[in-house]
C-alpha cells in the first residue's frame, strides 16, 4: 500500500480537524571499521500519524496498522490527547491546520538509489578500503541510502504528496600514533558518493611525520572547512531564525531585523531547492516550500515560521513545520544555504594567514545563550597549525567559545564553491537534511583550551 492509499484511507474514518500524514521509509545503512564491514541494517516501514485538533490543542497518535479498527484507534487517541491538554490547561492558541496548494517539483527523487541496492554501498566500502590500505591508515564509517515516500492528507479532501531520496557516506581514518582525519559526503544519488576519494581526504589528514602540537588557548585566525561551518550555521538555525523563540524575544535576532549582523560577505538562505541540496516540497503541516532570504550582505531579514509561532508572532507560516501543529521546540529552517565568495577553496584561504589554526570539523555542539548565539564546541578529526600560508603541524583538539553571529561577523573570506554537508545517522524517523556552505576564513575565533582540558 502506497502513503497516498493510505492517507485516503484514514480520511474516510478521521472525523473532525485533523492532519493525516502517512510516511514510508526505506533505507539500507552499512557500518564499516578497521577496513572492514561489520553491520548491515535495512528498514522497510508504513506509518500513518494523525494530528487532531480540539479546543486549540493539537494531538498526535501513531499505527503501523492499515485496518479499520487500527485507524479509528489512532484517530480517537490523537483526540483524547488533545482534549487532556485542553482539560489541564484551557482553551488553546492553536487556530487550525493551514491551507494546502500544489507543492512545486523538485530534482530530489533518484530512481536508481531508490532501488537501495546495497551492491553499490559495497563498491563504495571496497574503495575505501583500497584507498585506505595504499595510505597506511584504517578506515571505519558508514554508508546509508534511503527513499521516503509521504502523503499529507485533511479530511476535507485535500492531499499532497513527495518523494525523496539521499545517499551518505561518512570516512574516519586513523593512522599512526591514533591520528585521526574525516571526510564526509551526502547527495541524493548513492552515485555521486566515491568513498575512494573521501578515504583520500580522510587519510591525508591522518598521516604524516610532524608531531602533534598542544596550543595555548586565544583568538586566532581560524580557517573552517564546510563541515565546521555547517555546525555554525546549525547553532543559528535553533538560536537566530527559529520564529518561536524570535517571538518570544529569546533568539539572536530578537529586535534586529533589517540590521547588520555580520560581514556583508554573507548572504544566508533557507532554499529547498538550491541546486547540490536535499529538497522538499512541502512542510509537515503540506504547506508548500519556498525560497527564504534571511540574511543578506550581512543584513538580517527574516526567520522561519510554521502554524503555531506564526500565530503568535501575528504572521504567516513560511513552511517549516517539523512536527503537524508545531514542537516545543519551535520551528527551524532544515536548507540553510551560504553563498561562496572569491577564494578558490581551503588552500587559497589559508594563503594569506601568517599563523592560525585549521579545522575539519566541530562535534558536542551545545548552544550556551541563545539570544548571543552563544555555543561550545570541539574540533575533531583534522586540526591544524597554518605557518605562513601554509598547513603544517597538527594540533590537539580545542574547544571552541564564541557566538556563530560574532565569528561570521569577523568572516573575511569565503571559498567559492559550496558543499552539502549533512549528518546520515539516523536515530528515528529518517528525515534527510542538510546545509550547502563554502569553507571561510575568520578572525579572532576565541580558542579556551584543548578538548580534555
């Protein structure tokens, strides 16, 4: 039974102001380390998921089931839900579940992936390790593809459906004396991915004779691959553009629309359909995707919004609905894209930095003060002195303890070619997103410490 059926189905049953969505999800994930495939999972799964609205409350319920029975089950337990909020707290600000128009098509359906043939993974594993054994190095990671298939349907008729598909491929390698370096790629086409070359990149980071160096905490010039940057622009995914916490006056671009927040060399938007991204026509709530400029020369616009801060902030939604009705949490843009600038890539930033450090990659992100796009952070996997223009000795991990606005306000260059960077461990639902950004040059990153310190 395909979403679509499915979602047909449940509206004959769903009495009421209600949101079907039914979703399949197929995906294939192989695990891999010390050069070798050590797990193969796969996932073939039909969910239906009904969001009732009553007395300005919104509950939610689940079944794996299609029948009848299972799906008047699902719709009266979603009901009850909202009608014990209502009984605990009083009528509630939710007005209803926005219209639905046509979503427009998007380039981010691939058939071949779809047909999640786990030939193509090993290939990608095999090449990996080939490259990893010619450098020296191990290599662990994983390799997923997945197709998801959903249908969001009212009962009043109305119904919109989307398919897409992702592919991602994650290389860790180590080499001598437990170094270690990363590489990562993500598309929609499995094809696209070459865990050859990915390995390639991972190793070199890995290998060398220099001995690693311990640096004094401080600010430094920092020049941040794509992968670091994206942690940077996710911090203000949740802290800056998030419209509940924007209205609650909490986020970073509380009180600072139409001002400049950082360097007119940024130009940041949330576009579904860019090209290199992973789209979507439509929102959890089937409200259709568009382009969103939020920051443009440095200037602050806009921030995103679904149904429920939408409604407190007196505006409109603007499609990024994560869950029907709206989370706790809030909404966030899910296809954040930064512009490039002049510089060819990493090298030609680091030209022209008479000492800093380097980074591959961030990890145990932690947003301190939102409303100062304030986090924590370490770098992993690739940290670098640069010597004169020039990578050279690598460094022990460092913490990193600034504010994403301030350090993209202290951004100076940007490389020219974006890269999708997204994150293919999935712990629930498979919802595929990521964000297109060039690697940058920064000044004054405040550096407090080494990662164990």
């Amino acid at each position: 039974m395909s979403p679509e059926e499915l979602a047909q189905r449940a509206v004959a049953v769903v009495p009421g102001d209600a949101l079907i969505t039914a979703t399949r999800e197929r995906w294939a994930v192989l695990r891999f380390a010390h050069s070798r495939r050590t797990q193969l999972t796969s996932v073939d799964d039909l969910t239906l998921e009904i969001a009732a609205l009553r007395r300005g409350h919104v509950g939610g319920a689940s079944t794996n089931g299609a029948r009848t029975e299972d799906l008047e089950l699902c719709m009266a337990r979603a009901a009850r839900a909202a009608e014990v909020a209502a009984d605990a707290s009083g009528r509630g600000s939710f007005a209803g579940f926005p219209e639905r128009a046509a979503p427009r098509p998007h380039q981010g359906h691939d058939p071949a992936t779809a047909a999640l043939d786990t030939a193509r993974g090993d290939q990608a594993l095999e090449a990996a390790f080939e490259s990893a054994a010619a450098a020296g190095v191990e290599a662990g990671g994983i390799w997923t593809a997945g197709e998801v298939q959903r249908a969001i349907a009212s009962p009043d008729g109305s119904l919109v459906s989307d398919s897409v598909t992702d592919a991602y491929m994650k290389v860790v390698a180590i080499g001598p004396g437990e170094r270690s370096g990363y590489a990562s790629a993500a598309a929609v086409s499995a094809a696209a991915i070459d865990g050859g070359a990915l390995t390639q990149r991972a190793a070199q980071k890995a290998t060398g004779d220099t001995d690693t160096l311990v640096l004094e905490p401080g600010e430094y010039t920092a020049v941040l691959e794509p992968h670091a940057v994206s942690e940077l622009l996710c911090v203000l995914a949740n802290a800056a553009f998030n419209g509940l916490v924007h209205g609650e006056g909490q986020g970073a671009l509380s009180g600072r629309l139409g001002e400049r927040v950082v360097s007119p060399a940024i130009s940041l938007s949330d576009s579904p359909r860019f090209p290199g991204t992973l789209p979507r026509a439509f929102d959890a709530e089937g409200v259709a995707k568009a382009p969103l400029p939020l920051i443009q020369d440095g200037v602050a616009h806009r921030v995103v919004h679904d149904t429920r801060s939408a409604a407190l902030a007196g505006a409109g939604t603007t499609g990024h609905a994560l869950v029907a009705g709206g989370t706790v949490d809030g909404p966030r843009p899910t296809n954040l894209v930064l512009l490039g600038g002049g510089e060819t890539d990493e090298a030609s930033l680091c030209a022209g930095v008479e000492r800093g450090i380097y980074v591959t990659r961030l990890w145990y992100t932690n947003i301190l003060r939102p409303q100062e796009s304030a986090f924590t952070a370490v770098t992993r996997d690739g940290t670098f002195l640069i010597e004169d223009g020039r990578v050279t000795s690598p460094v022990a991990d460092m913490r990193i303890t600034d504010t994403a606005l301030g350090i993209l306000a202290r951004t100076r260059a940007l490389g020219a070619r974006p890269t999708l960077c997204a994150d293919g461990e999935y712990y629930g639902r498979r919802f595929a997103s990521g964000t297109v950004c060039p690697p940058l040059l920064a000044e004054g990153v405040r550096f407090t410490g080494t990662a164990g310190a």
